[in-house]
C-alpha cells in the first residue's frame, strides 16, 4: 500500500524538541481534519516515543531523532520514530508497564504502556548498540458530518 502524504523530520536528542515533534505532528495531520481527542492521542503517543529516545537512547551524549509521518488511504496514519542510540536488549521486557532503565524516582516504566493505550497498535523493533523504531499506528475516523 502506497502512502498518500508523507513527511519526514530529523532533529537533536535535546527535551526542547519533544514539544517540536508533537507540534510538527499536529500540523502535519491538521490537513485530514482529525477530531480533539484523536488529535490529543496522537500528540502523547508522539511525546512519549521522542521522549524515550531522549531519555534512554543517548544517555550520555546527544543523538539524532528521526520521525516520519505517513497517511495510507482510509486516513490510516503511520508515525514512526527512530533512534540510532544504544538500543534495548529485551523488547517484550521493556513494554512491561513499570520497567524503566532509567532512575525508578524519577521515571515510571509507563511510556510504551502509554503510546499501546492511545494508538491501534504500537511495534517496537530494537539492536543493542544500533537503535530502535518505534512505529505507531492510528486510523483517523471521519468527523460526523463530513
């Protein structure tokens, strides 16, 4: 399946550019009209993915976030982050709601458990020492009356 609008973003590890990606996202999706809460879906599960590479890709250094942003027919919409940071060893560990790598005061172990809640499905692909993508997928539904 042939995607029918496409773009795509590159941009430092920095949490300044959380908020950019969500924002970039949005405008992004604005052309196909989503509703609030889907629009509101959409923006968290993006948070939630950058944020993980912030936080756990590049512990030590600055890293580059690349995410891509996809829309299929039937107004399917693929948005995939990626990270060539230290990647995760144990994937199906990782998306256990409460794990967290990082410092359990100040992380809740609740990212991926949070993107699975918001978008129709959530695929985590991941090498040791590579990277990780993160792809999130999200049918937006037509608003009533269109």
């Amino acid at each position: 399946m042939k995607a029918e609008n496409t773009t795509k973003i590159q941009f430092d590890s920095l949490s300044v550019n959380e908020s950019y990606a969500r924002g970039a996202a949005a405008a992004f999706l604005a052309r196909y009209d989503p509703t609030v809460p889907q629009l509101a879906d959409l923006k968290t599960a993006v948070s939630e993915a950058v944020t993980n590479c912030i936080v756990h890709a590049y512990p030590d250094r600055i890293g580059t976030v690349t995410m891509t942003i996809a829309v299929y027919p039937g107004r399917e919409v693929h948005i995939t982050v990626t990270d060539k940071g230290i990647g995760i060893p144990n994937v199906e560990q990782a998306m256990q709601p409460l794990f967290t790598t990082g410092n359990p005061e100040e992380r809740s172990g609740l990212g991926f458990a949070v993107m699975q809640s918001f978008m129709d499905k959530v695929r985590v692909t991941s090498k040791p020492g590579k990277g990780t993508k993160v792809l999130l997928v999200k049918r937006l539904t037509q608003r009533e009356g269109t």
